[in-house]
C-alpha cells in the first residue's frame, strides 16, 4: 500500500484537477439556463458544508480550540466566501475558457504574498516568473476588452476571477500552518459552516424565490456536479495529493485545469479559442512553472549549511 502512494497521490491530484476543469464550461452551462452566479454560490457553500459534516459523522472526531475556530472565520472569508463569489459570478460574466486560464495564476499571486508576508526570497527566476505570468494575463484580460461576443470573453469576468485567485492565494499564505494543523474534513467542515453565515443572508431571499420547477433537468444535473464533484470531492482530492506531492509538483497539474475547460467549451460551443488566447495560456503557464522552480528560503538556508 506504502508503494502505492505517490501514485494514488498523483492520481487524486489528476481528478481534482479535471473536475475543476470541467465546472468551468458545466458551471457556465447551468447559469445560461435556469441559475444565476449568486445561486450556485449559495448552493456550493450550503452542500459542502452540509457533505463535509455527513462525513465528519464516519471520521475520528478532532477538538479545535476557540482560538483556531476564530482564525477558520477568516480562512473561510478569503478562502471561500471573497474565492467562491468572485469565481463563480465571475464565471457567469466571462466565458469558460478564460476562467480556467486565469485560475492557474493563482501559485503567481502566492509566491508574491509569500515573499511580503513570509520574506520568502524574491529570486530572478521567480521575478522573471511573475512578469511572464502578468504579461499572459493582461494578453487575455485585453482580449476580452476588445470582444463582442461573451463566448470569447469579458474583461469584469476575468478581473472578478483574478480577484478568486488572490483571494485563494491570501488565504493559502495567511492560513499556512493552521490548514496543516488539522484533516481535510475537519478544516473544510468548519470553513463551509463559516461561508454560509456569512452568504446565506444575503442570497436567501433570492435563492428561496427560484421556480425550481422550470429549472432544466440538465441544470440541476451540472449544478449537481458543481457541487458534489466540483467543490466537495475535488478539495478532498487536492488535500489528499498536497499530502505526499512536494508543492512544485501539485501547482504543475494547475496546467490540466485549462486543457480540459477549453477542449469542452469548444466542443460544446459554449466558447471560442483564439490565437490570443493560447499565447496567454502559454506565458502564463512558463511563468508559473518558472516561479514554483524557483528557490525558496528553506532552500537557500540548506544551500548555506552545505
């Protein structure tokens, strides 16, 4: 079983991955047709914390102290509440294909926070990283401005997505050592509570007055998705692989999230790809390869014993 690890790691980081690359067009799908940003937002936050307490029921039990409940408020603020509405709605805004882009900016952003915050060294490699990624999203962000059609893109979108990707990158660094601290479920669990205090009063009204029965059958099937496998199954998944895969290898399958969104999105029509858009892909993607190679402190603190 020990054998097996890295490969059930590399494996769950695989279908986090994919599944996320495919709520980006199915999420898309569901809010041209019956919902709206806000209402998937609330349906995401409410089933994950609805799924993540069912399984807290079948797993060893953890005491989380009164100060570490405190600190999971503002992990589920800037992870999932600022993550999730600005994504989401975002989504709605933009096509699928620049979603998916824009999301693998997010180890730019956290290599960035980690250097102000965590002095973690700022190495040319790693500058050189951040100025490739930047100049693949202004590329895609101008592609956008100058579009007439919502299949190629709209700049609010992708700026409101940019804004998940910070925000995600934010709570990656503020919130380090206590996601270590404690299991994906306990973590989650507490975060998701957290994030639907928070949304629910403000979405209810509108959530509660859906016809839901006009809603497609087809809707509530990709909604389902954006849930269940989206959200719930795909932050187990990631968790599960962080566990084993060193960080560098974890960001690489960033890179699968836009392969997969962009060749659905394109074969379901829902979106176009333009030249524009593959060399935005690209520089992003050189710049976020050349920022998780880059040295860290750690690295350079063994390189100075040595």
């Amino acid at each position: 079983m020990t054998n097996n690890r890295p490969l059930i790691a590399h494996l769950c980081m695989f279908l986090a991955c994919a599944f996320w690359g495919l709520m980006a067009p199915l999420g898309k799908d569901a809010m041209t047709h019956g919902f709206t940003g806000i209402d998937v937002v609330t349906f995401r936050v409410t089933g994950g914390a609805v799924l993540f307490w069912l399984t807290s029921l079948f797993v060893k039990k953890e005491h989380v102290p009164k100060r570490d409940l405190l600190m999971l408020i503002g992990a589920a603020l800037l992870g999932l509440v600022f993550n999730q509405c600005c994504y989401t709605i975002g989504l709605s805004i933009t096509s699928p294909v620049n979603a998916s882009i824009v999301t693998t900016s997010m180890p730019i952003f956290a290599m960035l926070l980690a250097a102000l915050i965590l002095k973690e060294p700022i190495t040319g490699k790693k500058a050189g990283g951040v100025a490739i990624g930047c100049a693949g999203a202004i590329i895609l962000i101008a592609t956008s401005a100058a579009a007439t059609s919502s299949k190629v893109g709209d700049i609010r979108g992708d700026l409101l997505c940019l804004g998940a990707q910070l925000s995600f990158a934010f709570y990656l660094t503020i919130f380090r050592d206590l996601i270590r601290r404690y299991s994906v479920i306990t973590i989650n669990k507490w975060m998701f509570t957290y994030a639907s205090v928070f949304i629910l009063p403000f979405t209810f009204g509108r959530v509660s007055s859906i016809d839901y029965s006009a809603i497609p059958v087809s809707t509530w099937l990709e909604t389902g998705f954006v849930v269940f496998f989206g959200t719930y199954v795909s932050y187990i998944l990631m968790m599960v692989g962080q566990q084993t895969l060193r960080p560098t290898v974890v960001s690489i399958y960033n890179y699968v999230q836009p392969l997969v969104s962009v060749t659905v999105s394109v074969l379901t029509g829902i979106g176009v790809f333009k030249p524009s858009q593959g060399l935005a892909v690209i520089l992003v993607c050189l710049g976020v390869w050349l920022v998780t190679h880059s040295k860290s402190r750690r690295d350079m603190e063994k390189e100075m014993k040595n």
